[in-house]
C-alpha cells in the first residue's frame, strides 16, 4: 500500500470517529434540551444553534466517508454498459472533474470562512468561521480521496474504495 492510500484510509478513520462524536454530541444536546424544554419548562437558548451547527459538520464529514467508501449515489446505467477500457477512461474523468469541484470547495470555502470571520453566532457568540470552516477542510479531505482513487485508478487497481 503506498503513501497516498494510506494517508486516505488514516484521514478516514480520524473522520469516522470525528463523526461518532460529533453525531453523540448532537444527540445528548438535543435529549438535553427536550428536557428541559418539556420537562423543567425552560429552553436552552443556544442548544438548536449547537445542534444546527453539528448537524452542517456531520453533513460535510460524512459526505466525505461515504466517498471514501463509495458508498454515495450514483448513476452508472451508461458506464456499465460500455466496454471496460473505455469504463476506465469515464472513471478517470469522474475523477478528475471531482477534483476539480473539490478544489472549488476548498478555495471559495476558505474565501468564504475568510469573509464572515468577524461575525459572531447569536446564540454561542462563536466566530462564524468556525462553523463554516467546514467547507475548505472538507473539499481538502475530499481532495485526497479523489487523488487517492485517481491514482488508484491510472495504476490500473480496480477494487472498492
């Protein structure tokens, strides 16, 4: 296994286990903040906002899994019906143009996260960035991923990510 695979699979695992406790966090914020809403009849002023924003976080990192995994949809109804040198050669393209939207979120999400990083969150009073910093740090795992399969690809190793 080369550099570039295993710094995929290990980006991975990191994030797989980001996710755990990003979606257990979530889950005791909003079992916490049901309590207290119906049970001591008094909201919590910030929990939809943390929930809210590990729920954008959980979106974006676990996009990324489910690429790594090639567990994302797909239409493949024209790929599987074309001879396999030329499956290869849409694969590689696939690649490709993922690449590029991938450099799309890093670059505009990283101008974006530049742009609202002196507004503030009303309920948390969290720099915004921080939430939206999601965009560029998941176009970078996205990133290596697509390499990692573009190369995988081009090698001519053919199995499941």
């Amino acid at each position: 296994m080369d550099a570039l695979e295993r710094l995929s699979r290990s980006v991975n695992h990191w994030v797989e286990y980001s996710l755990f406790g990003l979606g257990f966090t979530m889950a005791a914020v909003v079992a916490v903040q049901v309590f207290f809403r119906y049970v001591l009849n008094h909201s919590l002023f910030w929990s939809e906002e943390l929930a809210r924003y590990l729920l954008v976080w959980l979106t974006f990192l676990g996009a990324s899994v489910a690429y790594r995994r090639n567990l994302h949809p797909g239409i493949d109804i024209v790929v599987v019906r074309v001879p396999v040198s030329f499956q290869r050669r849409i694969s590689i393209f696939i690649h490709l143009v993922s690449m590029v939207l991938f450099g799309v979120m890093f670059f505009y999400g990283a101008q974006f996260s530049y742009f609202v990083r002196l507004q503030i969150s009303p309920a948390m009073n969290l720099p915004k960035w921080i939430v939206f910093c999601i965009i560029p740090l998941s176009g970078l795992i996205f990133m290596i991923h697509a390499v990692t399969f573009l190369f995988r690809e081009l090698k001519g190793n053919h199995r499941d990510h």
